[in-house]
C-alpha cells in the first residue's frame, strides 16, 4: 500500500451551520441530494481515470489519480477537466442560492476502499478552511507552476503554454495571490447566452439578499462582500452590447 500523486478537490457548502438552523429537513435533504449529484464524477470516466469520491454531509472530496493507467499512456489534461467539472458543480449550486469553498491541490493520498487520508488531503483541507475563507475554490499555488514540469497534467499534444492559456481561460488570480475558479467568465462559453444572462442576474439577486441578511454579522458579511466585489468586476469586464441585447445595462447588474 502506498501515496498515489492525485489531483484533490476538497470542497463544502458555504453557511451550512445557517442554513441548519434556518431551513426544515426536506430543503436541506434536497440541498445535499443535489450537491453530491452536481459532485460525484462521472461513472465511466472515473473508472478510466481512476478517479475516487467522498461525501460527507456538505462536504465533498474528489481525487483523481495523475498516473492512472489511461492518463499514463496518453494524458488527457486532467487538471483543465477537474477545472472543468468543478466550475460546472459550483454553476449548478450558485443558481440555487448555494455558493461553495473550497481547496485544490496535487499531492500524495490514499482514496481507496471508502478510505482517504495522506498529506495531500490535508493540504487541501487547510486550503479550504484556513485560506480560501470567501466563497471560493482555490489552487494550490505549485499547482499551476507544475503544468510545465508534470506532462502528465496537460493534454498529451499540447505544450505547457498552451494547457496553460486553456486552464487561465477558468481561473482568476486574486488579490492574496492565489488563483481561484472564474465560474462567471468561463460561464460565457459554456451556456447560451440567455441562460449566462439569467444567470448573473440571479448571482446578482443572491448575493444582495446575503448582504441584507448579514448586515449585522460581520463574519458573513465579509464572505459576501467578497462575493460581491467579484461579481462587480466580472461584470465590468464584460462587453456592454452583451446586456444590450436583453434590454438592459452592465450599470443594472451591478451591485
């Protein structure tokens, strides 16, 4: 028995403890049931890529080997994929009022026969818990270094800077120096363009209502303020015909 080198996604439901005390059993029993739906990888490609999940309540933890035998003999980019999967997961959450935090790091861990545990696991965690803090699922700062040293984490016919401009394509840096998953910019490309508009304006009305619901509560508020600033910014990026063309304004959309 020994470490596989994996990919570690280790990520929870921001708020849990409130929406415990806020919401009745069946809501949070449909929360959860999605939540590890919208978190468990896909059946077949995780058997090719040998992938392993674990949910515990609000919390979820992937990990997807980097030598697993179909990625060893011909790499199939697994960190943009796990990227991918990730953005889509937090996509799916965000549009139910649920936002995520949440750490991604490579290193060693065993995840085999419903157990998980190893050095890599605890890197992730305390990504989560100590530094991400907003709500937010951040890399590992070797992480996007290692694209240019570990082939096997890219795409087998790409070079390293051209895996690297695809996985820049789904990640911001923040001001921490730390990247995280740009779900509202890649959201551009993997929606229709009504659904991505419905979408920011539903981010939009979420997070106003967290701003008023946490006024008083400077912890959460801080979350929520980050989350706002965010929106804010992405937003401004955006080109104005964009919103135009659904009869409205970027000045609408912002908070």
């Amino acid at each position: 028995m020994k470490y596989a080198i994996s990919i570690i996604s280790y990520f929870d439901i921001l708020g849990f403890k409130d929406i415990i005390e806020t919401r009745k059993p069946k809501d949070i029993l449909n929360i959860l049931k999605r939540f590890r739906y919208m978190a468990t990888p896909d059946k077949e490609l995780s058997k090719d890529l040998e992938q392993n999940f674990f949910n515990f309540s609000d919390c979820a933890v992937r990990t997807t080997k980097v030598l697993s035998r179909v990625n060893s003999k011909r790499p199939v980019g697994i960190l943009f994929y796990e990227l991918l999967d990730v953005l889509h997961i937090q996509m799916e959450l965000v549009n139910l009022g649920i936002f995520l935090r949440g750490g991604i790091t490579l290193g060693e861990v065993y995840a085999e026969d419903g157990f998980i545990f190893g050095p890599g696991l605890v890197d992730a965690y305390v990504l989560e818990n100590k530094i991400a803090k907003s709500p937010r699922i951040i890399l590992q700062k070797e992480v996007v270094d290692l694209i240019s040293d570990v082939p096997a984490l890219r795409l087998w016919y790409h070079k390293p800077k051209e895996e690297l401009d695809y996985i820049k394509d789904l990640i911001k840096l923040d001001s921490d120096g730390y990247f995280f998953i740009d779900y509202l910019k890649a959201m551009n490309t993997e929606v229709e363009p009504e659904d991505y508009f419905s979408f920011l304006v539903n981010h939009r009305n979420n997070i106003k209502a967290n701003l008023l619901r946490f006024k008083s509560d400077s912890h959460n508020f801080e979350k929520y303020a980050w989350l706002k600033d965010y929106h804010n910014s992405s937003i401004c990026e955006m080109k104005q015909g964009f919103f135009k063309s659904f009869g409205s304004t970027k000045s609408k959309l912002i908070i």
